[in-house]
C-alpha cells in the first residue's frame, strides 16, 4: 500500500536484541568467574621492606613429615626488640594457612621440638596458658584461614620453660644463637605445619 511503512526490519531488529543480551551476560558471568579461584601464583608477596631494620627472621616453611602435608601454606616471622618499650615486637605474616589454631617459640634445631619458651598466637592469652607440661595449647577461636599479618609484643614476663624468669637480653641471646623456631599449628596438623628457624636478619640478606 502506498505510503506504508515496512515494519520487516524493525521486527528483525528486536528479535536480535535478547540474543545480544544473553551473549553479554553469559560474557560477564565467564568473566566473574574467572575471579573466583586465586592459586598460588596468584598470591603477591607482603611487603617486607619495612622490616628491614629487624633484628631476626624466620621463614616458614612445611614441616617435613610422612606422607607430606598437602598445603600451599607459608609464611615469615619477624623479631625485634622495642624501641620505647621493655618488650619484644614481632610479627607472623601467613599466607594460605587453613585452621590455624597456635603459635609458638621453641628451643630446637632443624625438626626438634625443644620445649617452649614463648607463646604467640593466639594473641591477648595470659602466658601461663602455654606452660601446661605436655598439656594443650591455646587454641585461636575459630581456626583462622587465609592470608594476614599477626603482630604481637611480649616482655620478659611472657618467657617459658629454660627462659622462665630471665630477661629480654636472655631471650634475644637465644633467638641470635640460630637455635630457636618458631611452630605454627592448625586443626588437622595439632604436631605442627609450618616451622621456621630463628636466625639474625642480615644472615637472611
């Protein structure tokens, strides 16, 4: 008819809009999940630079044991008297740890579990809670899992076992003398999963 509008490319026109809608979407969607998992790889080192005037260092690594402990887990403690304060700072950098329920400082070389001379995680317990012989530790509540930075201070009050009633100077004679580790442990590994030699920091440079 004269004068009559063809409305033939229109309708194709709308028809095509949904598809193009479904193909966006299910775009997005690839997209987020594509974000959804993080690997190992994927995990950035923490800056570690402003400890650089630290005094001692412990890389964490995963206790050797039969069979191996499946974990990505790792991490590094650092130790360093206070500048202000009669205490010990210190800080446990942990990455991809599941269940984490305990920290601690131990006498010990290389795989030794040596008797234990201070309690770090979890933070804020009274440190006559780590001197139970051959009784539990405190236990963090709930278990922590992820990646983080724990800092902790502790004076010589804190010390344990062959440390008991010394001084900070004893305690630093102790993390210089290469023959300390740190112990962290989590829900399914109670005998420990990451283990870190003590040893000055510039003996790590």
């Amino acid at each position: 008819m004269k004068g009559a509008v063809s409305l033939l490319p229109l309708l194709l026109l709308l028809g095509s809009i949904p598809a193009v809608l479904c193909a966006d979407e299910h775009a997005d969607h690839d997209h987020d999940h594509e974000h959804q998992h993080t690997t190992q790889a994927d995990l950035q080192p923490h800056d570690h630079g402003k400890y650089d005037d630290f005094k001692f260092r412990a890389d964490l690594q995963v206790v050797e044991q039969s069979p191996p402990i499946d974990t990505v887990a790792g991490g590094t403690a650092w130790f360093n008297p206070d500048e202000d304060e009669p205490e010990y700072v210190w800080d446990i950098d942990v990455m991809g740890v599941e269940n984490l329920t305990a920290a601690v400082l131990r006498m010990g070389v290389s795989g030794e579990d040596g008797p234990l001379i201070l309690g770090l995680l979890p933070l804020n317990v009274n440190a006559s809670a780590f001197d139970a012989i051959d009784g539990p530790l405190p236990q963090i509540t709930p278990p922590f899992t992820g990646d983080t930075l724990f800092h902790g201070h502790s004076s010589a009050e804190d010390l344990l076992g062959p440390l008991a009633g010394g001084t900070l100077a004893d305690l630093e004679e102790a993390l210089a003398s290469g023959e300390t580790q740190v112990v962290l442990y989590t829900t399914q590994n109670p005998g420990g999963i990451l283990r870190g030699q003590v040893m000055p920091h510039s003996a790590k440079n």
